[in-house]
C-alpha cells in the first residue's frame, strides 16, 4: 500500500524558518519516499505505507523537540502502486 502524508508545522514565522520547520524538511527529505515536495505552508511525501508511517513518527517527536506547538497532517491512501 502507498500513502500520501500533507503536513504543516506551527508556529509560523513568515520571516525566517523556524528550527521544528527546519527538522521536519530535514526529515521527510531524509526517509525513503518519493514525490516530496516541501513549501513554506504546506509539505507532501509519497511512499510505500512503512516509510510514510515512519517519518510520520520521527517527524512528529523531532518537531515538536525543536519547538512545534502544532502539528497538522493528512494522510490518505493512493493506492497499491501509486496510481
């Protein structure tokens, strides 16, 4: 199974990348996904449903370390093999 996660981190600093913001790129830009792509409101990766759900899980404890108060994310299912 393949899983799309969409996730924000907050608080936001419009001015420069806050340390959890930069923990979160740094992780999912690390784990073993595909389609990644990370913006200054929003960030998505692809992957097999072991990987997604692993960086899900260091994301999660890494960001809110760094700092995050908040953390927002979807993840659905895009199916077997990505189509």
């Amino acid at each position: 199974m393949r899983l799309r996660v969409e996730f924000t981190t907050e608080p936001f600093d419009l001015d420069e990348a806050p340390a959890h913001a930069l923990v979160a790129r740094e992780v999912i830009e690390s784990a073993a996904l595909d389609a990644v792509d990370v913006g200054p409101f929003g960030n998505t990766a692809e992957g097999a449903a072991d990987a997604v759900l692993g960086a899900v899980d260091t994301l999660l404890r890494r960001s809110l370390e760094a700092g995050a108060t908040r953390i927002s994310l979807q993840v659905n299912v895009v199916g077997e093999d990505g189509r």
